[in-house]
C-alpha cells in the first residue's frame, strides 16, 4: 500500500496518484469493476489448458497432475511405516502405484517434442545483438542462460526417448539409456537456474535498496515541503513533481518486491527439483522414495501456484475509464 503522509489530505493523494497512473492498492483490488470473480477463475483455467505448461500443470480442472502422481507416491511411501493399515487399504496399493505410474507417463506425453519450441528461444539468444555487460554478475548471467537453452534441447530429446519407451515404442535399453543421460541434463540445467535465481536475487536487493534510498530522500523533501507551505499558510500544490516521483518510486518498489518474491518461489521450486534429481544421478539409496516424494509434492504445487498467478495476472488489468 502507498503510505499517505499525515500532513496531506487522502482525496488529493488518490488524485495525484491517478494522474501519475499508479495504483494505490495490490493489482488483485482494482479488479472488482473489469470483470466477475468466477469469469476470471474460469478464463484463467481455460488459458491454463490451452497451452502446453498448463496441460502439463493442469489435470481435472484445478487438480494437478504432478500434485496427484506425488501425493500417492507420499501416501505410499507413509503406508510401508503404517503398521495399522487396513486390510482393504493395503489390497487398493497396487492399483494407487499403477496409477502413479500412469500419470507420470501421461505428463511427459503432453509435453512431447518440447525442444521444438526450445530451439527458437535458443535462436533468438544467439540472433541478439551482442551489448556490452554493464558488470560481472550481468555477463555471467547471460552466459549461464545461455548454457542452460542449449542444455534444454538435449534433456527434452531424452524425455522423449525415455516416453517412447514406456509406450513400447523404442527399446528397453535405449529407455534406460535416455533416462540416465535425461537425469543428468536436468541437473546441470537446474544447477544452472539456482546460479542465475541467485544472481537475480542479489540484482533485485540492490535495485530495492537504491529505490527506498532515494524514497527516502523524497520523503525528506516533502516533509520539509510542507512545513515550509504550513508555516506560510500556501495551499499544497497537486502539480508538484516531488509528489509524483514519490508515488513513481513507491510503485517501483512494490512491484520490485512483488517479482522478488515470485523468483524466491521459483528458486525454491529449482533447490526441489534439484535434491530429486540429485538422487538418480548420484545413485543415493537412503531415503529416496520419502525425499523425493515430498520435494516433488512441494515442486508440483510451487509451479501451479506461478502458473496460476501468471494466467490471473493476465487479465488483472485496470480497466480503461
């Protein structure tokens, strides 16, 4: 929320801040009047399984695939330490690991030939005009999202084998094969997005900082403003631009904020799917089918929560007046 000094009248400030363009609450407030709470929750579902992420992300409306597949990977998991299981329980086991199983397979079907749509992005990277990196941490990040497209197409290339041969397509063999060298390309592109979530982590603490600086120094000088205005008795003028680079900066640094904390969850999202990959290419045995259960469980639910918000986001726009 924008904060109102004392010393200036709330309809003025809200005034002020429309003139500038700035909202004066978080996006989610100022959707009331642009469209029906249950119309967005049914275009952002329909969006959601237009697209291949969201059918991935998406299964039975807002239950998620991965989120279902993990959920009775933990269940399993939690009955072999359940010594008060019920007999009618233990004989529905079988058919939960098969339904697990399916819907694993299922989610890497719908995002077959994915590299497809990696080797654009991979062209574009390489077709952009090369610029001078303003410090070492930006030219590193370059790199590394550079090495981490070229690893996307070989990781995706392998999903597909290893699919293919869990549909019968291809050989058991070449099923292994794939999903050894898969394993391997998706921990060196998720060891990759952890180095870049922390380079945009400390980008994004550096550009908050200079922002409340020189918030800061703003607030100062509209303080002294208004004791000067007061002490004359002169009405506060609304077309002071002081005013408005105050409101400007205190938008900047909510929505810096904002972005800061969706690349806190996706980092999150990527020490998940790094500790799950780490057990298949390093061979750990001790605690794994429990691991991995729960970090693919938090994995599942951290990326339809980003996805969700990415779609809702999408039609929380303030509407023309």
């Amino acid at each position: 929320m924008v904060r109102t000094p004392s010393y200036l009248p709330t309809t003025p400030w809200i005034e002020q801040a429309q003139r500038y363009g700035i909202p004066l609450s978080n996006t989610g407030k100022l959707l009331h009047a642009a469209m029906p709470n249950r119309m967005k929750v049914s275009t952002s579902q329909n969006r959601l399984l237009a697209t291949d992420a969201g059918r991935d992300k998406i299964f039975l409306l807002t239950n998620d695939q991965k989120i279902i597949q993990y959920a009775i990977k933990l269940f399993l998991w939690r009955s072999k330490s359940n010594p008060n299981l019920s007999i009618q329980a233990k004989d529905w086991l079988p058919y939960l690991k098969n339904c697990a199983s399916g819907l694993s397979t299922t989610r890497k079907c719908l995002i077959l030939f994915a590299w497809k749509r990696t080797i654009p992005d991979l062209y574009q990277l390489l077709k952009a005009p090369k610029q001078p990196a303003g410090n070492f941490l930006d030219a590193l990040k370059g790199r590394l999202t550079l090495i981490s497209a070229i690893v996307q197409i070989p990781n995706s290339i392998a999903d597909d084998f290893f699919c293919a041969s869990k549909l019968g397509l291809v050989g058991s063999k070449t099923g292994k094969l794939a999903e050894k060298y898969g394993a391997l390309f998706w921990w060196t592109d998720t060891f990759l997005q952890l180095n870049i979530s922390a380079i945009n982590e400390i980008v994004t603490n550096g550009q908050i900082r200079k922002l409340q600086s020189r918030q800061d120094h703003l607030q100062q000088c509209l303080e002294d403003m208004s004791e000067d205005k007061l002490s004359n008795k002169v009405e506060y003028s609304l077309s002071d631009e002081t005013l408005g680079a105050f409101l400007r900066i205190d938008a900047d640094i909510r929505k810096a904020e904002s972005t800061q904390m969706w690349a806190r969850l996706s980092a999150l999202k990527y020490v998940c799917d790094f500790i799950f990959v780490s057990y298949d290419v390093f061979g750990f045995k001790k605690g794994q089918e429990g691991t991995q259960a729960i970090v693919g469980l938090t994995a599942g639910l951290l990326s339809t929560l980003k996805l969700w918000d990415k779609h809702y986001t999408s039609l929380s726009k303030v509407p023309d007046m």
